[in-house]
C-alpha cells in the first residue's frame, strides 16, 4: 500500500506565548485581583500539558509599576516553572515596565534607561526582542537607533527565520478607547521587515488575543494572564473580564509559523482520550506519515514540493 506523506512536517520548534502578567509587589492589581494566581494558574496548565516547550515567550508588562520587589516575584515564580519543564524564558519591556529595575532583576545586567533590544537563538530559529515601550507613556515608539539594529540583525538570515517580539501589536486597535496607547510610525517598521525572514511577529498590550498581518508577516497577540477585555460590548465601550485567560502555542514547522490559542480552566470533556500512540497506529493503519522537520527542511508542504 502507497504511503502518504503529511502536507507539513512535525514542528522543529515548539514554544509557548504568554502576556501582561502586571505583577505587584503585594496585595491585589487595583484592589481586585490576584495576578500571581493568574499567572500560576497559566504556567501551571501549561506544565500539566505536557507540551515541554523550548521557550516560554513573555511579550510585556511584566509588572504593574515597574518595582523591584514585583520583578523579583515574577522571576521566582517563572524560573520555578521554567526549570522543570526545561524551557528558557524570553522576556520583552511593556509600557507598564521599568527599564533599569527590567535590567538588572530580570536580565542581571547594569540598569540602564536605554531600550531593552535582545537576540536569542533557539537552534536555527533567531528571536528578536524590540522595546516599544515609550518611558513615562501607554503608547509605543520605535527609535531609529532601533530600527538601525533590528535592520543589522536582519542582514543576516536565520536558518529555521526569525520571530519578532514586541509589546505594542503593529495591527489595528479592536476598541476605539485602545487607539490612545497603539503603537505609532508604524511604517518605519514595516519598511524594515518587508522581506526579511521574520515569519511571526509575537505581541501583548490588548489583554485580549488578536491574530493579523502586518508587512506580509502574521502577527499572534497572546491575552493576559491577569484580567482580558470584554470585546462582546457595543463599539466604542471597554471594561475588563477577571478571567478569560489563555496561552497561545507557537510551533514552526520549516518557517511556517503557527500560533494556536490555548484556554485555561476546567471544562466537561468530551469523546474519549486517544493516547500518542493511538494516533500513531491511527495514521500507519491510514498509510500516512508526517516527515521529520529534517526531512522536509525547505518548507514546503510535501504535496508542493
């Protein structure tokens, strides 16, 4: 019997997308909720998951108030998580963030007011971190100094491309009231990136998740793991929901970026559970078979190529 190969391969890289945990130093976020107990209960699921991602992306707001003592919460927490799933965590600046206590507690480094811009390699996938936030504003910027960098960083291509990480989602705001802290000049960006190899671009910001494009590139913008906007309201209105809360998966399978969100809480199951290696025998007694990232290391669906 003829085997069939899978369109896409198995992912080479598997990561998790969290956002806007607004860590205090004590008590709750504007007297009305836990945001460690928000985060836990994310970081939790994602553990229980079983995913073992490589990365647990952070795209800002890290903090409510950029104190020191809240940074050090966060970290605590995280770290904890992170090091029995065996993940590296990747944090971005938030317009709620502090840039020297965000240097020194969280990256070990000098404080400093400049903008916190990092590369990371993850295997062949590169990740680019860029600080929208503007200091003392909700709103985001990006300097020409930055985009100097990020266009130096991207002379070079990644073998498996690069995600771009930002707080401030360069897509249209879905409530009027958010236009207020968008992201601005936003073509300078774009001029940039148009044909890089920047396959996804992972923001926050919005407490709310929101899938896009922006420069040809898909755009994945993960809630918040503290509290999410209710966006079942008439246009123009906004109020938060304590709960709501979700991770977005992120697997690249070859440069093809995909972002899945995934909700977090108990709910009736359905059907019954098939194991890993019922799906195995599932798919050899179909004849079909998903290639290896390695196998099919161009890209391209195995029907196309």
């Amino acid at each position: 019997m003829q085997v069939i190969r899978s369109e896409y391969s198995n992912p080479n890289h598997v990561l998790v997308h969290v956002s806007d945990p607004h860590f205090v130093e004590e008590g709750l976020l504007y007297g009305e909720l836990d945001p460690q107990a928000g985060l836990v209960e994310v970081l939790s699921s994602i553990e229980a998951s079983g995913l073992d991602p490589e990365a647990i992306i952070f795209s800002g707001d890290l903090t409510d108030k950029g104190t020191a003592e809240a940074y050090r919460r966060l970290r605590t927490t995280c770290e904890a998580y992170a090091e029995r799933m065996g993940a590296q965590i990747i944090w971005a600046m938030g317009n709620h963030d502090q840039r020297a206590n965000f240097r020194k507690l969280l990256l070990d480094e000098e404080p400093g007011t400049l903008p916190v811009d990092r590369c990371y390699h993850l295997g062949g996938l590169r990740v680019l971190v860029l600080d929208s936030s503007t200091p003392g504003h909700h709103h985001g910027e990006i300097t020409d100094g930055q985009l100097q960098w990020l266009a130096g960083e991207l002379e070079t291509r990644a073998d498996d491309g690069t995600l771009l990480v930002m707080h401030h989602p360069p897509v249209p705001p879905v409530q009027e009231l958010a236009v207020l802290s968008e992201l601005r000049n936003q073509e300078h960006l774009a001029q940039v990136l148009e044909g890089s190899d920047v396959i996804g671009i992972l923001s926050g910001h919005t407490h709310h998740t929101v899938f896009s494009t922006f420069a040809n590139i898909p755009v994945a913008v993960a809630s918040s793991t503290s509290y999410n906007q209710d966006l079942a309201l008439p246009s123009g209105a906004m109020q938060g929901l304590a709960g709501a809360r979700s991770y977005n998966l992120v697997r690249i399978h070859n440069r093809t970026f995909v972002s899945a969100v995934v909700p977090v809480g108990e709910y009736p199951r359905m059907n019954s559970y098939i194991t890993a290696e019922e799906t195995k025998q599932r798919l050899k007694a179909a004849s079909i078979s998903i290639p290896s990232a390695t196998e099919n290391a161009g890209g391209t669906p195995t029907g196309l190529r």
